[in-house]
C-alpha cells in the first residue's frame, strides 16, 4: 500500500473512531448513530478490500454501505425497495456485460441513488447543521464513485491524478457523514 493509500486508510478510520465516540446521550437517536457506525465501520472494510485489489468485494461493501445510509434516511419500505432494485440491476448488467463487477457496479450506483435522495428526503429530520452536511456528504461521497466508474470505463489502470481527484471528494464526504451523529443545533 503506497502511502497516500496509506494515508486515505487512517483519515477513514479516524472517521469511525469519530462515529464511535459519539455517546447515546448526544445522538439524535441510538439507532442513528448505531447505523452511522456501521457505516463507518463497514467502510473501513471496504476499503481494505479496495487496497488490496479485490475490487468486487469493495463495490458489494459500499453498496451495503449505502443501503445502512438509505435506512439512516427513510423509511424500511424504501430501503426494500432499494435493495430489490439494485439486485435487478445486478443481474440485468451481469447478463448484458457478463461480468459481475459491472452487475455490482450497476447495483451500486442503485444503491447510491437511493441514500442520496434519501438524504435529500431527511433534511427536516436532522438538527441543523447536520441535515446539510449529510446532503453535502452524500453528495461528494456519490460524485467520488461517479469519478471512480468514470476512470475505470477510461482507462484500465487508475492513474494518481485521477486516485486524488477522487480522495477529494471522497475524502471529505467521510469526515462529512461521520461528524453528523451528534444531535447539535447551531
């Protein structure tokens, strides 16, 4: 692992241990912050699996990552519905491109699609500021694995540039979602 690899790693798991410290007491609820931190924890997951080149693994990860944030969000009728989606999807692109990594991937961006919205849904459920750092979060955090799919359809090694073009958006969705646990009014 190189060591801006290195250094994503340990700023992800600074952002569980962020989640992690939240006591019940400060958080809106108990079942927000469980659910942050399992998001949190299963990042830093998928992140392993990412670093240590099996992508596949990582892609079906942070799809469950966005299904736990979807359940964050709304209701568990849509989070059934997400989930029924995104395996049509899988296998409509497992069948048309016979590869699983674009069935996952296509399940992914489901997946995604649906926290995001549903964070978008959920800004009166959160104090402020919070409300908009889950949107502002949710947002970066899709718009890093739009670059992702991007420069993978592109090129079939990940040049550096566009590695940190995505840690600029990833990145700071991470610090983002984590730091939204706690229930303050500003």
């Amino acid at each position: 692992m190189d060591s801006q690899r290195l250094l994503r790693f340990i700023i992800i798991i600074v952002c569980f241990f962020n989640a992690l410290y939240i006591k019940d007491k400060e958080a809106k609820s108990k079942k927000d912050v469980n659910i942050l931190r399992a998001a949190a924890g299963l990042t830093i997951i998928a992140d392993w699996f990412f670093f240590s080149y099996n992508i596949d693994v990582g892609i079906l990860i942070f799809a469950i990552i966005h299904t736990f944030y979807n359940y964050r969000y709304t209701q568990l009728i849509r989070v059934k519905i997400q989930v029924a989606a995104s395996a049509v999807v899988f296998l409509i692109f497992f069948l048309i491109f016979k590869n699983i990594t674009a069935g996952l991937l296509g399940a992914y961006f489901v997946s995604g699609f649906y926290s995001l919205t549903g964070s978008i849904m959920a800004k009166k459920e959160f104090p402020s500021p919070n409300n908009i750092l889950i949107i502002l979060g949710m947002v970066l955090f899709y718009v890093s694995s739009i670059i992702y799919l991007a420069s993978a359809l592109l090129t079939p090694q990940m040049s550096e540039s566009v590695f940190k073009l995505i840690q600029i958006t990833y990145l700071p969705a991470q610090v983002l979602l984590s730091s939204t646990g706690r229930k303050i009014e500003v």
